[in-house]
C-alpha cells in the first residue's frame, strides 16, 4: 500500500496527475496521517539514531515548517499548516527517505561536516486577494503589487534585506521600486521575471499559459529547471507582450508596434527646429483625471461611469503620437476594465468575469 501511495504523491509532483486524481490523493493523505506517523517513526528508529541526534517536538514542527515552505510557497501562512499539508509533507518525507540530511537539521546543536547542508528557517509571508476587485499592497522596499481576484503572492519574512523574490499563483500587476544592487524577481509557472525599476504585469490565471506584459521600463525572462522546455532570455520593451504555452513551451512574443517614421522637412533655412513630440505624464493620478486628459489631447469623446473609477489611479506616461486605442487597452487591462470605439468615440465598461456588464454613461467632454 504505502509503495502504491510513494508512487502516486511522485507523480503528484511531477504534475502526472488530474484535478480528481489529486483531491483524491489528498483526501487519502487526510485519512491515513496516523499510518504515515507511525511509518515514519519506524524508519527513523531503524536507523539506530543517537540520543543527541533526536529532534525535539519544537524543532521537528520547524523542519514541517521548513518542508513546507520550501515545497508549498502559495498555500496557507507557515504557521497555520492544515491538517493534508502535514499529511502531504509527511509523504513526502518519506519519498525522499528518512536519514541525516532531514534529521542533522538542527544548526545550533549539531557539529556539520563541510558536506553536510544547512538551512536558516525564515518565515513565508503570503497576500491573499479573497475579494472580487484588484487589492493593492506596498511591500518593504516601496514596490507596489497590485493583485487580482483569487491570486496569491508569497515571499520571505526578509524579503528586501538581500533579496527580492517572489512568487506569483495568479495575476498580479507590479510597480518596482529601483534598486540596481537588488533585482526584482518574480517566480510564476516555471519561469522568472526580472527588473530593477519598472512596471509590469504577470497572468498565471490558465494553468497552461503565462502572459507577460511590460509597461514601462525592461525586464528579462528566464525559464527555470522546473520549466518544460529551456528556454533563450527574452527580453521585453515597453508596450511588448510575451506568451508562453507552459506545456510545450513554445512562446510567441508581440512586440509594440512603432508608428511609421515620416520623412524629415526638407531644411529650406539655416536653422530649422522641429517640435518635439507632447507627452501625456501621469504620476497617481486618479483615473478619472487620466481619462479626460487622453480625451482632450486626443480630441476623442470619452464615456465612462464615474462611480467606476473611485480610488483608481495611474502611473506612467504616453507619447502623444502613441495611437488612442493602445494608451486606452493598457490601461483597462490594468484595471479590469475594457472598451467599446463606436463612431470616434470610446466606451469604457467594467469586465466581470469574461462578460461585460453595461454602465451608465457619463460622458467626458473634450476641453
């Protein structure tokens, strides 16, 4: 039984196994937590260990912990680890054998060898969004993590000190906060993210797709080992969009298309100056501001319900000769909304669900 059981918690990892074939295993993980107590215990006591070598019940929740942490980023806080989580990490315990590399892990009470591996036990910080509208959050270093219904952010207690990594379970828009010394790295779907000061956004929403889109500043992705295929750096520009099947691994990424070049005047005089190109600046401006400012300039009627944009704001900047309907979709995406263009005039609704609901107008006039 329990080789039947090693053999479906290995594939439970590998990902060989269904929704139904996972829920089913958990369930059983549930059931049977005493079994795998008492198997584990017994394979410890064959190993003959040592009276000094015994873990108290203080340091072996923090190995669980440890486990945990290192197997389980986005499930619940390290401290409140559920009843199929214990089961889950028992099991897998027993898959990688029981021996000194799990119970030598005390760093304050054991000698080590220069072989022998150590660990520092951090706890893991997780943001939840369990609401049916985008939350924002302002981590340590100043960085602004915007996340959608039912995604998951998950990252250590001393996230900023050395490092800054992440990991994404779902959609979550970023605003980085500059720091050369320390890259910004999000973990999402076998593949990372990485910047130094910029804002992007990363959609791990369908299990077989990452969706990546830079909106200002750059950024390079990288494949891991746990990706399906290896894969080049990519590296992104403002406006690009990279798509990546995380099955197969093929990707295909969209670059910003750039307006035409037109010719330069021909220079009849001594000195001619040509006018540079307006940009539109935005910095936390709220998004009712945004919107009649792109209507003015673009001299564009705007329709949009004013309740629908309370507390929103918006960061970046747009060059005038950008066309409307792409300064228009990057901002709906960034704030689940969308948009209807009807006889030169743009309509923003609000996106539920892959349905759009319709608002009541109100119409930003052109100033």
């Amino acid at each position: 039984m329990m080789e039947e059981l090693r053999k479906r918690i290995t594939d439970f990892w590998k990902g060989h196994l269904s929704k139904e074939e996972q829920h089913d295993l958990l369930r059983e993980l549930q059931q049977k937590e005493d079994d795998l107590k008492t198997t584990l215990e017994q394979a410890f006591e064959k190993s003959n260990p040592q009276e000094n070598e015994l873990l108290s019940d203080v340091e072996y929740r923090q190995v669980l912990e440890e486990l945990h942490r290192r197997m389980l980023p986005t499930g619940s806080k390290v401290r409140d680890v559920t009843l199929w989580r214990r089961g889950l990490v028992a099991a897998v315990v027993l898959i990688i054998g029981i021996g000194a590399s799990i119970f030598a892990w005390r760093t304050q009470h054991l000698s080590y060898s220069p072989d022998t591996p150590t660990y520092t036990l951090q706890d893991t910080l997780h943001l939840f969004n369990t609401e049916k509208v985008d939350k924002q959050a302002v981590l340590a270093d100043g960085s602004i993590v915007v996340l959608s219904p039912g995604s998951t952010l998950s990252y250590s207690s001393d996230y900023g000190a050395d490092t800054r990594e992440l990991h994404l379970r779902g959609q979550g828009r970023f605003r980085v906060a500059r720091d050369t010394a320390r890259p910004f790295v999000v973990w999402a779907n076998g593949y990372t993210t990485t910047a130094l000061g910029t804002e992007f956004t990363i959609d791990t929403r369908d299990a077989d797709q990452l969706h990546i889109q830079l909106l200002s500043g750059k950024i390079v992705v990288k494949s891991t080992p746990s990706a399906t295929q290896p894969m080049a750096h990519q590296y992104l520009s403002p406006g690009d969009q990279l798509e990546i099947q995380t099955r197969t691994g093929t990707l295909a990424l969209i670059k910003q298309k750039k307006e035409a070049k037109q010719p330069k005047p021909e220079d009849t005089s001594d000195s001619v100056i040509v006018p540079a190109v307006a940009v539109m600046k935005f910095e936390d401006t709220p998004l009712q501001t945004v919107f009649e400012t792109i209507a003015r300039h673009k001299g564009t009627p705007i329709s949009i319900d004013e309740n629908l944009l309370t507390g929103l704001s918006f960061t970046g900047e747009f060059r005038d000769d950008e066309p409307l309907q792409a300064i228009v979709s990057v901002i709906c995406q960034m704030n689940n909304l969308t948009y209807t263009e009807t006889d030169e005039h743009i309509h923003i609704q609000q996106k539920h669900n892959n349905t759009i609901q319709e608002v009541k107008k109100s119409e930003i006039q052109i100033k």
